[in-house]
C-alpha cells in the first residue's frame, strides 16, 4: 500500500471519529432533555448507573472501527427509549421507584438519632456529623429530623431555635461560639476529640457519672461543647 492510501485511511478513521464524536454529543443532549435535566447533587443510584453505561457505550463504540456511526445511532436511540420506558413505568407504578431509585431514610427523628439507618446506608458518625455540616449544622443538639436523600445528601429540619431556648435572651450579651466534638461514637470513646477538647478519659468518666451513666459502653452518641455543655442518646 503506497503512502497515500496510508494517509487517505487515516484521515478517514479521523473523520469517522469526529463525526462519532459529534453524532454522540448530539445524541446525548437530545437524551437529557428528553430525561429532564437534574444538577449532578441530584443524581440518584439509577441516574448514576446510567451515566456509566453510557459512558462505555459511547466510549466503546467511537474509537472502533467495526462499529459503524449507524450502529451508535442505533444504540443512543434504544437506551434513551429504555430510559424513557423505565420512567414512565415507574410514573404507572409508583411502589417501584424505591427498587429503582431508592427513597429517603431518617437518620434522624425527632432528636433521636436511627443508628440502625446508619448502619443500613454504611453511614458512621463522622459522616453524618460532615454532611451536617454542610447545611451549617455544627451540633446534633440542633437537628429535630435529618433525611438521608437517595442522591447522598442529607436534609435537615431544625429544632425551634435550639440556642436561645429561654425567653429573654435576646437582649443578653452573645454567647462564645464553640465547635462541639463527638466524644462517644457508638460506645467507643473519641480520644482524639478529648484531646482537641483539652480533656481526658477520667474527665469524662465523671461527666458520665453525673448524667447517671455508669458506663460509656452504654451511649451511642455524645458530644461535648464548652458553652452548651453535654448532649448524648443511650443505646
């Protein structure tokens, strides 16, 4: 083969692989409109397997030549109708979308922490106490109820102004803000919290006794602020 076939046949495969490249673009905008477009916070367990596979689908098919640009087109066109089909299956039959995409758990109800619910999302303190965070919740002593959504994220319902619970504080002069540390994780003491805290585990021992609890083995969660002094939930 002379060089100029060589160069024809290359230009050709880089031809192929724009025109791959743009039909799958194309394809996948039309797809998310058709869809509907969700911010990528808001992906559920279904949305993301689906990402992935057409990820592989359009990766696999634009860089081999065996597959031909109709071949692409072809599978775009059946996923979309699958996606499509699958959604509106679940608009008929409602009871299935929590096989398909999942549905918010109660991590938190009513002040009491479901460390059964943790355990069944894989979620443990630190977790729970960073997402949180992020919606600006710094001690568990603020949350009345917090969802665990099928996206991973957490939403949470406070309780009614948790640091001002006596009437007539808002004339007083401001309390000094203090980062609370989880000092008891599920029975097992936070030592490096202690640390953080400036305390030890006999200083906590007595702050237990005095709460009536013999034994640390025995809380679930605790946590410790200098100006608001303990929170903790039993077993």
């Amino acid at each position: 083969m002379t060089d100029l076939g060589v160069m024809m046949m290359e230009f050709t495969l880089y031809v192929s692989i724009a025109v791959k490249l743009v039909v799958a673009l194309v394809g996948l905008l039309i797809m998310t409109r058709l869809l509907g477009k969700k911010e990528i916070s808001q992906l559920t367990a279904f949305d993301f397997v689906s990402s992935l596979m057409l990820s592989e689908l359009v990766g696999n098919t634009i860089y081999d030549e065996n597959v031909h640009l109709s071949h692409l087109v072809f599978a775009l066109v059946v996923w979309t109708l699958l996606a499509l089909a699958l959604e509106k299956f679940i608009w008929t039959v409602p009871w299935i979308s929590r096989y398909a995409t999942g549905t918010p758990d109660l991590l938190i109800r009513d002040g009491i922490i479901d460390f059964k619910a943790m355990k069944r999302n894989n979620l443990d303190f630190g977790q729970l106490s960073m997402l949180l965070r992020e919606n600006d919740v710094f001690s568990m002593r603020e949350v009345a109820y917090a969802l665990f959504e099928t996206n991973g994220s957490i939403s949470v319902l406070r309780q009614n102004d948790p640091a001002n619970l006596n009437n007539g504080e808002a004339n007083s002069p401001k309390k000094r803000v203090c980062l609370p540390e989880s000092i008891i994780e599920n029975g097992s003491i936070n030592e490096a919290a202690l640390g953080r805290l400036g305390r030890d585990p006999e200083w906590l021992k007595q702050l237990l006794q005095l709460s009536g609890i013999s034994h640390h083995e025995r809380v679930l969660f605790a946590e410790w602020s200098d100006s608001n002094g303990l929170f903790y939930q039993l077993k």
